[in-house]
C-alpha cells in the first residue's frame, strides 16, 4: 500500500512539474504499476481497451466532421454575433452553450464539438482560447448533473440507489442541484475566474480568410480577371464539351468553375464542378466561372453568345463561390533550390498536372500574365485545388514553400453543403441513441464517426490528424490508476477511516466530508470509478447512522464531477490542456475558489431539498 501511495505522489509531482508531457508521465505511471507488481498486464493495458477510451477518440472524429463541413465556422459566427465585440459575453455564452448540451450529451462529447468552435471565436474576438477553453470545460462538468444520464456518477449513484432497495432518482432531479451550480459557474467565471486564466499563447490560431483573400487581392492585382458567364439556349457551347474548345490557347480564358442550375440538368447531377475537365458537357443554364482579361471575355461571350452575371466583390466572389470545405487556396513560392527554376513552362497547364488552377502570378512582387515563362526562385502562385493535391505538389517538388493552409481556410466557410447535413445527422444521431440508450456509449460514438468517415465529410487522414492523441494515450494510461487505487485496498482504507470519523459528528459534517474525499480522489482518477468507490460506502454508512442515503449520494455525484484541480481528473480538463496552452497549476489557480463555491453550495442547498 506505501509502494501504491509513492507511485500516486510522484505521479502527481511530474504533473505539477510540467517538465514531460503529459501522456509520457501517464504512461510512466502505468509501467511503474506494473513493474512493481501492483498490477498485472492485463490490468495494466485495460485503459487501451476501455470503452470511455475509444469513445473520445470517436467524439474528436464528430467534432473534427462538424468542423470540416461547415458547422464549426457557422456556429463561430453567431457565437461572435451575439457577443459583439465583448469578451464576457462570448465567455458566458460558450460557458453556457457547453453546460445545456452536456445535459443530454456525454461531457466529452460537448467538449470535442465545441472546442473548435471556442478556438476560433475567441482569436477572432481579440483574445486566446486559454480564457475560454477551461470553462467549458468545467461548464461541461456541471452540466452533466442537469439529467440522470448527463455524467456517469450520475448514473452510478443511481443504480446504487436501487440495487440496496431505496428509491432512485428521476431524470431530472439531478437538475435541482445541478442548474444552480450552473449558474454559479457562469457568474464565477464572470466576476472571478476570467481575472485568473492564464494569457497562454498557442499555435492554433485559425485563418484569416478576410484578411488572407484582400492580401492577395492587393499582391495579385486580380480585381478584374475574374467573370460569371451563362450559357444560354442559343449558344454553340450547348452538349459540346469542355476540350474540344482549348480556351486557354485558343481565347486566354481559363474555365475555374461551372454550376448547373437547369432543373432537368440537376437530377443525378451535382450542382457544382469545381474542376471542370475535357469531358466536361456544357448545358443550358450553366453559370461558368471564368479568368481572363476584359478582352478576351468580351470576345468570348459574342463568339459563343454568352450572358455576363454580375459579380460580387472580388472577396467575396473568391470567398462564397471558389472556396469551400473541399476546396481552398494557397500561395506557392519557389525556392532556389527548387528543380523548377530555369524552366521554361507553361504555367496554368503545368499546374493542372496536380489538379490544382492557376489563379494569378507574381515576380519581384509585381503580377505577371505571361503565359509560359522561364522560373526564377521567388516567382509566387497563387492556386486553388483540394488541399490534398496542392500538398501532392508540394511533396512531388520538395522545394516548394506553401504559405498558409488551404484546408485551415476551409475550416473558416460556413458554406452548408449535404455533407454538413450527413455531419448534423451523425451528431443527432449519436445524442438519440445515447438518450435512449439504444448501445452503449463508445457504440454509439463509433457508429456516428463511422458515418462521418463512409460518406467523406472527413478524408481518413484528417480524422486521424483531428484526435488529441495525447489527450487519448493520457487518459488510457491513467485509468489502471483507479483500479490500482481499489485493488491494493488503499482507497477503501482512507474513505473508512474519514468517513467512521465524522459520522459521530452533525450529518453536515459528514455531508462535506463526504463532498471532500469525493472531490479529492476525482482529481487524481476517473469520475467513474470515484463514485463506484464512494457510493457503497456513503449507503452503508448514511443505513448505520439512520440517515437518508438520498442527500450523500447527490453529493457524490456532485463531488464526483468537481475534478477542477488536475488536467487528469476529468477527460474534458485533458482535452483542452494542449488546446489552451495549460500548466498543471493553471487548474489549481482556477478550479480552487470554483470549488469551494460548490462545496458551500452543496451544504446549503442538498439538505434543503434532500432532506436527512
């Protein structure tokens, strides 16, 4: 039991301490468990194969799906809408917004969906995500106790309940309790816990696609180039096909984009090609998105009797109809060891080998039109395409510089397309079957993320790069720490003595004495597992005492999801560790007076509606 107690303590120094991250130090402690024998091996890798595991993971691939598709940026925008230009609001709204949805779904889950969203509403107000992601997360955390099934200890309390023949809990009286608590964190962060956010600087600020579309709008001198056309009745281009023309050569005109509007054309037809190739047909109705200078388009559109449409301004144009969540653009800027410097090519044709358009040069930071030109190092493109081919590009000439992240820009559209739809579905999907409790968590995740992946609302490669691996490994290699807890006796042992203790004490002492070693073993192992250890114990003795179990139970549950004062308390303080930029002793500043707001709140209010 000393060995089980020095692992724990060490443990919780190298947390402190800051100096690893934070799933080496998790996977330190689980080695130790078992090379000191505390464990076996199975136990020892149980948290790998853990359902809580396997679901966050799932979750960060939903939340990655509603940010790729659109859901994520829109979301953004009316969260800065309704704060304006105030940091409070968007505090209290984010705060809020993660509270209510934890109610019906899983803490983690509200979290994964709406940590991207809080990453870029908060760059795009004025401040760092490190004085929004910690509150929702504990807003996450509190708002788990507003339903029977809105947090595990909940559930686990419950079942408890019933098992030693009292009567359980409805489904929402957890909400007795938990809406005031909520409240309480909204006017905490408010008026306290903002002041105590560290002002953490991150590497995941989100593009700028206004500023980015206008820079190159001033670089590449593009204001004029660009035209929507309409194919109508009349028109030879009508059931021709895109390379029997070679406008490029033939009229310096290049063809960007089409979308079909003809209602006939549109069954079994996506409304849009975004790179129309030679086998493109043309139909009546399309409206063609085209480059080229003034001249040329006018020559083109009396030749084939096209209609011009009028264009919105150049950044929005490239804005709502050239980028989308598939679709963005880059510059490309070569470099002098580049294998394309002294080549003589033909730029846009060159380009289109990879997939990718050519939407303006520039050399010496002046634009040039030159259709085939000899590359010198520091000639710039800009390009659009699927980031995937602008990154095949890049990794088929190695020396070529990609500035800024056309996937990153996609992020920011809030374009809604039917894949946004299939990601909203996923989502809503999930909650139902979590509600009901069709299958089991981790099942219900897995089956939404999967619908995300099948119908490619998030290519494979992205879904991967979207899970917080450490957040994952950490949170795996920290739960053997709750059964080694159990298995060696030494958490039985410290809730035995405290609790006998004060049980000859007023039932309000034993009430926070319950709360605190609750809260206390919450902040080291899982949520889950502190309520499974509690729970029994808390009956036993509330039956000894002659005492109604209901109101230590409710405290249970509400201590259970108290873990403020560690990143491995809960997996929501974990996912947002990396995100916010946090030190262990970030939680310590802000969770600690948050705390004791509950424990005041929990003694004044659990015996007056639960009376003992």
């Amino acid at each position: 039991m000393s060995l089980m107690l020095a692992i724990l303590i060490v443990t919780i120094v190298l947390f402190i301490w800051g100096k690893f991250t934070p799933d080496i130090i998790a996977l330190i402690s689980m080695l130790s468990l078992f090379l000191f024998g505390i464990l076996d091996l199975q136990e020892t890798l149980s948290g790998f194969s853990n359902p809580t595991v396997i679901m966050i993971a799932a979750l960060f691939i939903i939340g990655e799906g509603l940010s790729q598709t659109g859901w994520t940026a829109l979301a953004g925008q009316k969260f800065i809408k309704m704060a304006g230009k105030s940091i409070t609001k968007l505090l209290l709204i984010t705060t809020l917004g993660s509270g209510l949805l934890s109610g019906v779904v899983s803490n983690t889950g509200t979290v994964a969906t709406l940590m991207p969203v809080t990453i870029s509403s908060a760059w795009s107000i004025g401040t760092l995500p490190s004085k929004l992601l910690m509150p929702v997360a504990f807003g996450s955390n509190t708002g788990g106790l507003l339903t029977l099934t809105g947090t595990p200890p909940n559930i686990i309390v419950n079942n408890t309940m019933i098992e030693s023949g009292l009567e359980g809990f409805s489904f929402f009286e957890f909400g007795l309790i938990g809406l005031p608590l909520l409240l309480i964190t909204l006017f905490y962060f408010k008026f306290v816990g903002y002041r105590l956010l560290p002002n953490n600087k991150t590497n995941n600020k989100p593009v700028d696609i206004s500023t980015t579309l206008h820079k190159w709008i001033e670089a590449y001198k593009v204001e004029g180039d660009y035209y929507r056309l309409r194919v109508r009745s009349v028109s030879p281009l009508l059931g021709t096909h895109l390379g029997e023309w070679n406008f490029e050569d033939n009229y310096h005109v290049s063809i960007l984009r089409i979308k079909r509007r003809h209602p006939n054309v549109l069954k079994g037809h996506e409304p849009y090609i975004e790179f129309p190739s030679n086998e493109t047909e043309f139909k009546y109705h399309d409206i063609i998105t085209v480059k080229g200078t003034t001249e040329a388009i006018n020559a083109l559109m009396i030749k084939f009797r096209l209609g011009l449409l009028p264009l919105e301004p150049i950044a929005d144009e490239l804005r709502n109809n050239l980028i989308n969540q598939e679709v963005g653009m880059t510059e490309i800027i070569v470099t002098p060891n580049s294998t394309l410097v002294g080549r003589k090519l033909r730029i846009g044709r060159y380009f289109k080998r990879f997939g990718v358009q050519l939407m303006a040069a520039s050399r010496n930071n002046k634009p040039f039109t030159d259709r085939e030109i000899e590359v010198k190092a520091g000639d710039a493109f800009l390009v659009r395409g699927i980031w995937s081919d602008i990154e095949q590009l890049k990794s088929y000439h190695e020396n070529l510089v990609i500035i800024g992240s056309p996937e990153g820009m996609a992020k920011t559209v809030t374009n809604i397309t039917y894949k946004s739809y299939i990601a909203l579905f996923s989502l809503l999907l999930m909650i139902g079957l979590l509600v009901f409790k069709i299958v089991p968590g981790a099942i219900a995740a897995l089956i939404s993320a999967g619908i995300i992946l099948i119908t490619g609302c998030v290519p494979l490669p992205k879904a991967y790069k979207g899970i917080s691996w450490i957040s994952v490994v950490m949170i795996a290699a920290m739960i053997p720490m709750g059964l080694a807890l159990q298995k060696t006796g030494t958490a039985k042992l410290i809730a035995d003595g405290l609790v006998t203790t004060l049980g000859s004490l007023h039932p309000i002492v034993l009430l926070g004495g319950v709360f605190l070693l609750t809260t206390t073993f919450s902040q080291v192992i899982n949520n889950s597992a502190t309520a499974v250890l509690m729970a029994p114990i808390v009956i036993i003795t509330a039956n000894t005492l002659n005492l109604s179990a209901a109101p230590f139970m409710i405290a249970v549950a509400i201590s259970a999801s108290t873990a403020f004062l560690t990143p491995v308390g809960t997996t929501t303080n974990a996912m947002v560790m990396t995100a916010g930029g946090y030190k262990f002793i970030d939680y310590v500043k802000v969770g600690a007076p948050l705390l004791l707001l509950f424990l005041i709140t929990t003694l004044t209010l659990v015996p007056l509606i639960w009376p003992f």
